[in-house]
C-alpha cells in the first residue's frame, strides 16, 4: 500500500531551504550577463549512436538582466529566505511579492537541472505561491 | 504598547509597502498590522478567505460565510477549540470547560490558552454574513496585536462600496461586484462588473524599468491593453491624481447580450501612472456597454 502523500512544506520551511549551484555547470561571465554550460551525459545504450544522431553533447543557459543578479545571489550558503529578502529590498518589492516572483524562477533552474534546493524534497506550496 | 509599537513600524515603512495595509472587501475593512501580506484568498462571496503571512510565519486567516440565521458565537467558537485541543493537544481537552470571551468593539473573541487559536467572530445581520478571524498560537502579545487589528474594523456595506487588496483601492457602486483578482509577483489586477457588463479594472504592478523595458507609460499601457483584446483609438498625456500619466481611449468587443452577437464595440478609457514616491505604476480603465452610465475614476481610484 502506497504511504501517505508528504504534507506540503510551510513556507517557513521553504525560507529555510538553500539553493545549491549544480557544481559540474560551467560558469562564463560577460559584459551583457552570464552563460551557464552543461555537459550532457546520455545513457550507455544511446552514447555509440551520440556522434551518428548528432544529439548535442552540452546545454547552454543565457542569464540576463535579474536574472543576473538573482544567480549571484546564489552563493550555496544563503538560504531562499535570505535570498527574498534581499531581493525584496533591490527591487522595491514586499516580501511575498519577492517569493512568488523568485520561487518560480527558482522552480525553473531546478527544472533545468542548473541548481538544486536542499533542505525540503517535496515541492512548494503552490496555494500559497498566488502572491 | 504593541500597538504603539506597530504605530512607530509603521512610519518607517517604505511607501510601496504602506498601501498594502488596506484591506477592504465586500462588507468589511481593515487596517493590516505592519507586515501583514495577504498570500492566499478564495473570494466566492458565499464562503471565502484571506490567509495572512508576516514573511514566513502564518498570522492567521480572515473566512466569511453565509448563513441562514444568527449564530450561537460563544458555543460555535467554544467547539472549535474544542475540536483543535482533540486534534492538536488531547491532555488538554479534558480540562476545557468553555472559552474565555471577551468583546473587542463589535467582535467577540475568544481563546483557551497558550498554543490553542485565538478566534474572533462577528454576525453581520444586514448581509447575513459571518466573518470569523482564526489567529494560530494564543499568547498575550498576540491577544494586544489581534485588539489593535479589530479595533481598524470598518463596515463597508453602504453605497459606494470600497475595494482595497493589494495596494490597489476602488470606490464603485455597491452595484459593481469582483469579477477575478488575480496577483502575481508585483503585478496585480482586479477587475470589477456590474450587471449591465460595465467592467472596472484597477492593476498595481511593480519592477518599474523592467516592465517599462525603455518604453514611455502610453506605449507600455497600450501593450497591456492590447493583450486584453482592447483596440486603442487616442492616446494622451495627462495627470492623475497629481501623478504624470496617460489616458488611452480604447474599445473592445461587446461581451453582452446582442452587442456580443452583432459584434458592436463597447468605448473604454483609462489612465496609468507612474507614482514615483512608491516606484509603482497603476492603471484604471473602464469599459462597458453604450447606454451604461461612465464613472469618474479619478474620483473611483483611492
């Protein structure tokens, strides 16, 4: 029998997660925002047909304008609540305004392998993201 | 002292965070303590909620319902604490007799001690409403700061009603009614409809250079309205209550009755503004029918 669905983290918990950069993305700074490298590695059935299908063998992410500043933000140390907070007060924002806006952006680099969350593993809060 | 506390906080607060303390809906009105954010809501006007947080801690939540006849409040109040110590503390409920009540102006609150809910209630006869305050974790600093917060208690039931959610604010006829809200990360709208279709929205959006992206406020707001299937026909430099703006005159397809089937265009116009002290822009616009009478939205906007 399968176990009972995990609660819903509070957002307090959420606040307390730290987001982590995925270490094996390379990282390249320039004048107009950040480029972001990620090697892909393809299972052993698929890696002798890599080269004769010409999959790509590496992703790159362009970051710019907040985008920017929010991945700086990302130190592997502070967690989101911090992070919000931060953010909140660069951009006139109020808190909550601040989560919502950087929870979904966070959503996305986790999506796209680019950075982890540590410190809750069963998602957010979607009723309490309306904000 | 908490309350002179909360008055001196809220001095210092930057203007952009001093509008979101208003919290005025269908039949009541609030003064939000320093913080305070709405971060979840369903506004069905037969049951619905404000849930509140002050950064990550839950502060409470704000439901109202309908009911048929008057409710007995102590006995109501007095189960649902009940209900929570056999959930959350049962050594405790052997102990429960009845809850401590108490008046706070026209509200009745009531609590049982330390770490139970602090729970307010208040019977609207006029609407037949119930509006009822759930404040999680009882204590006597929570007590001072939940007075302060019902002593703000306003009615708002009388002609023209008032609407104020998130820094946005509206005084329509009573015959205007929410139509959607809907609040993303520092972008707001809320659209309001009378039952001729005349729609009011208000929208309060933040991140002012990335959302103006090098644009002057006429283009950006004729990129908003355009996205809103609205055609604009004039655009104009003005002021709105004191603030540079711009008025667009616009038109949209009828959505009532034969002005929908004939596809006839309803005239629309609105403002947006730049309010510089908070770093916002707003907007109001309203759109309706021919034959509904138009509104003074300058005189609509607070």
């Amino acid at each position: 029998m399968p176990g009972a669905k995990p609660a819903r983290p509070t957002i307090a918990l959420q606040m307390q997660a730290v987001p982590m950069r995925n270490q094996r993305i390379t990282v390249l700074e320039d004048a107009e925002g950040i480029s972001l490298t990620q090697v892909l590695s393809y299972g052993w059935w698929l890696r002798p047909l890599q080269r004769l299908l010409h999959l790509p063998t590496q992703r790159v992410y362009r970051l710019e304008g907040i985008a920017v500043g929010v991945w700086k933000m990302l130190d592997d140390k502070a967690p989101i609540g911090a992070i919000v907070e931060a953010f909140a007060i660069q951009h006139s924002l109020s808190y909550h305004e601040s989560r919502a806006m950087l929870m979904t952006y966070l959503r996305v680099l986790v999506n796209r392998g680019v950075i982890a969350i540590v410190g809750f593993d069963h998602g957010v809060d979607e009723e309490t993201m309306a904000i | 002292m908490g309350d002179a506390v909360s008055r001196s906080e809220a001095e210092v607060l930057p203007a952009y965070m001093r509008r979101l303390r208003a919290l005025t809906w269908n039949g009541f009105g609030f003064t939000l303590p320093v913080r305070w954010e709405v971060t979840g809501y369903g506004l069905k006007p037969a049951l619905g909620r404000f849930q509140f947080h002050d950064r990550a801690q839950a502060m409470g939540e704000l439901s109202w319902r309908t009911l048929a006849g008057a409710p007995d409040l102590p006995r109501m109040m007095g189960d649902v604490l009940r209900r929570y110590l056999a959930a959350e503390q049962p050594e405790a409920v052997a102990g429960f007799q009845a809850a401590t009540c108490q008046r706070q102006g026209e509200w009745l609150l009531a609590w049982h001690g330390p770490g139970a809910p602090l729970l307010a209630g208040l019977w609207k006869e006029n609407q037949h409403i119930l509006l009822q305050w759930f404040i999680p974790g009882f204590s006597p600093e929570r007590l001072q700061q939940v007075q302060a917060l019902l002593d703000t208690y306003r009615h708002n039931e009388r002609d023209p009603k008032e609407w104020r959610i998130f820094g946005l604010g509206l005084s329509l006829p009573s015959s205007f009614a929410v139509e959607s809200l809907e609040a993303q990360s520092a972008y707001c709208t809320l659209r309001l409809e009378n039952p001729a279709s005349h729609q009011v929205v208000a929208r309060r959006i933040g991140m002012v250079t990335q959302t103006l992206g090098g644009s002057n406020l006429g283009e950006c707001y004729r990129r908003i309205l355009n996205r809103s299937q609205a055609r604009v026909l004039a655009v104009q430099e003005e002021t709105f209550h004191g603030h540079p703006a711009w008025r667009l005159d616009f038109e949209r397809k009828g959505v009532h009755r034969m002005d929908a089937l004939s596809g006839r265009w309803w005239q629309g116009q609105g403002w947006m503004w730049l309010d510089a002290s908070e770093g916002r822009l707003y907007s109001c616009e309203q759109c309706g029918p021919p034959r509904s009478p138009r509104l003074d939205l300058a005189h609509a906007w607070r």
